[in-house]
C-alpha cells in the first residue's frame, strides 16, 4: 500500500480531499480548499532536515557524496513546499 505515511492510498487521500471540498461548497464554507492541485501525496518538509543528516553522517569524506545528499535536500524542501 503506498501512500500518505503508508496508511491510505493516494486515489483515498485524493478522493476524500475532492469530497471535502464538495462538502464545504455545498455547506456554504467561506473558503473551501480546492482539490485539484492540492498537494495531498507531497512529503511533508519535516522529514527533509533529519535525511539530510542522515545522508552527511554516511558520507565519511566524499565530497560527492556530500554534494549528492544537499542536492536531495533542495529537492526535498522543493517537493513539499
């Protein structure tokens, strides 16, 4: 099962944040969240630092390594923002 901290799949996460958003149209909510777009399988930001740690503590001295895990990062902080 792959999804949202391996609970639920996304099709679930994506089909109850559409019926959220239908939800609170219908009820007159002064500002409905929007499901298309919305970022319901991005990973949340917190788990990007302590990679990152993680990634530099098994690098030893490789400076490529090193390179690689702060590119991770970038794309980490870029993909859940």
């Amino acid at each position: 099962m792959n999804g949202t901290q391996n609970w639920f799949p996304m099709e679930w996460m994506q089909w109850a944040i559409c019926h959220l958003e239908y939800m609170q149209t219908s009820f007159g909510h002064p500002d409905p969240i929007k499901c298309e777009g919305f970022p319901y399988d991005k990973r949340q930001c917190d788990e990007c630092e302590p990679t990152l740690v993680d990634c530099i503590a098994n690098c030893g001295d490789d400076p490529s390594c090193i390179s690689n895990c702060n590119r991770d990062f970038a794309d980490c902080m870029d993909g859940c923002q």
